[in-house]
C-alpha cells in the first residue's frame, strides 16, 4: 500500500490556487455588485452558496484526478477525503461564527446595504490570519508532534464548555477590545456609508464601520483557534488544511446573508459542533492506540452536524424568527 502522509502541494498547485482565489475576490468585488452597496436578496446569496459548494466539489474532483494520474488511486482517494473532510468541519464550525456576526450587525444598526462591503473585507483578513496560523502550525506540529495532543485536549475542554454555555450570548458591551478601540480613537456617532474613516474639522474620526470590521476579524481570529487545530485531527498536509479552510471562508459570507434571519432556528447547532469539537479532540488523543479512517471522520461530523440542523429546524417549525438582521 502506497504512503498516503505526504503533502501534495506542488509550487504551481499553490499559485494556482492563490490565482483563483484572487480572481474570485476581484469578480466580487469589481464585477457582481460589490463596489455597490445595495442589500443582498435570498436569491443572490443561494446563488452565491449553491456556487461557492460547487466550486469545493470540483476541486475535490481534480484533486482526484489529478492525484490519480501522479501517485495513484489510494493517495487521491485519500487526499480527496481530508480535503471535502476538512471542508464540512470548517464550514460547520463557521456557521457558529456567523452566529457571532448576526449578533455585532445587530448591536450596530448596521444598515443591511452596508453589510456586504464590511464582510468582504472581512474576508480579505480572515484569509490573510489563516494562512499565517496555518503555516505556523504546521510547521510547529513537524516540530513538536505532541503538540497535537495538547490541540486534542483543547477542543475537549472547548467542546464542554461550548456544551454547557450554548446557551449563553457574549455582551459586546463589555468586550475589552470594543471598549479599548473606543477608549483610544475617535469614534463617529453615525455611519458614513462604507467608509471606515472620515475627515471632520480637518480631524480623522473612525465610523462605527471600522468598530464593526474590528470586532469581525477578532471573531474570525477567535474561531480559526478552534476550527485550525480541528483539522489537523484530519491531516497536517499545508494545502489540503489551507484550501479547505479558504473554500469555506470564501462561502462564509454567501452563508450569512441566507441565512442571518433565521439564526433562531438553529438552536440546537451549537450543541452538534461542540460534539464534533469533543470528538475531533478525542480522535487527536487517541491517535497513538487507534487509527480512524478519515472515511469515518467525514461520516461521523456530516452525521452529527446534520442531526443537529435537522433537529433544529423540526422543533422551530411553524414558529416566526425572534432575531431579525437589520
């Protein structure tokens, strides 16, 4: 049987790659209306998630064939799996960061035509941290392989306490952040459209848009502290954990704007990803005395996160969304 630990990033996979996504970004931002505020409809963001989860499919399918060709059936087979594997436990995991986000556009007023410019950038430093935290992982696990041990204990402890305060909504009131940025800038009382910074009596003020932007990259850095080290317990191969982390960001913000109005439903979502975290962690411990198949990784997380949302929606039907986005 071939050796399947190996990492397959080529230097022209890795620019290719980075190409794609920068091309992606210029359409969005250039082209599909993003220079343009203007809120995003239903239609538009299905459209735009129908797409982004089309798109990760058919990566994964050149990833095979292009595997297939090169190092054979059991490497792409392999591969392939740890990438669409990666691909759920990141986009699960990111649906409770938009949680996070309904909340701060809440707390803001932000104007629902203002929402997707912020996003975007939003985005731009989320794939940015990402790769940094990536890298330096990966090569601190090449380095100190017990690390993953101590990530496995991590995402316990993070999975319990996710499961004993799901219930519970952080005061922004209280962020030490939020309250450091206004004690230390000049903050605006209104917005100013998409702009962040405004010139006032020949003084820069920040708008509350910049509060807004902060306060979603801290979240952003926040969730890849778990959503990272989760995906490790699947591969430490840099470009699988790197393009299956950027495929589910780059959906993330098609994700919220189809799904921000109905956040209520989703009650019980919570509770599945703080079991995935437990049992991802517990995969990691375990590693030394038991090998998982990643077939069974992929089986058990879709499982969990999909009995979960099913759940979710069978005991909210027929009842009308308390929390509405602005």
């Amino acid at each position: 049987m071939p050796e399947t630990n190996i990492n397959i990033g080529e230097p022209w996979m890795w620019g290719a790659f980075i190409v794609f996504v920068l091309a992606m970004l210029a359409l969005d931002l250039f082209v599909f209306g993003g220079r343009k505020a203007h809120r995003v409809s239903v239609r538009e963001a299905s459209a735009w998630v129908i797409a982004w989860c089309l798109l990760a499919l058919s990566f994964a399918g050149l990833l095979w064939w292009y595997l297939n060709g090169e190092f054979g059936g059991e490497i792409a087979r392999q591969k392939t799996l740890e990438f669409l594997t990666g691909y759920l436990i990141e986009q699960s995991l990111s649906i409770d960061n938009m949680f996070i986000f309904v909340m701060i556009f809440t707390y803001f007023a932000v104007p629902p035509e203002l929402q997707r410019r912020v996003l975007l950038y939003g985005v731009l430093g989320a794939i940015v941290m990402r790769a940094v935290m990536i890298f330096a992982g990966v090569w601190l696990v090449s380095q100190f392989e017990w690390l993953l041990y101590v990530f496995g204990v991590f995402l316990i402890i993070t999975g319990i306490k996710m499961l004993i305060f799901a219930d519970q909504q952080p005061d922004l009131e209280k962020n030490p952040l939020l309250r450091w940025v206004r004690g230390h800038m000049r903050i605006t009382s209104g917005f100013h459209g998409e702009r962040f910074f405004v010139l006032q009596n020949g003084v820069r003020w920040a708008t509350p848009m910049f509060l807004v932007l902060v306060l979603i990259e801290a979240s952003d850095l926040m969730f890849a502290v778990d959503s990272i080290p989760a995906i490790f317990a699947v591969t430490t191969d840099p470009f699988i954990v790197f393009t299956s982390n950027i495929f589910a960001i780059m959906g993330l913000r098609a994700l919220y704007f189809l799904l921000a109005d109905m956040a209520d439903r989703f009650h019980l979502l919570k509770y599945g990803l703080a079991i995935v975290l437990v049992f991802i962690g517990g995969k990691m411990t375990l590693m030394p005395w038991f090998h998982m198949p990643v077939e069974w990784s992929l089986a058990v997380v879709g499982g969990v996160i999909f009995g979960s949302v099913l759940l979710s929606l069978i005991t909210t039907k027929g009842k009308a969304p308390e929390n509405q986005s602005p």
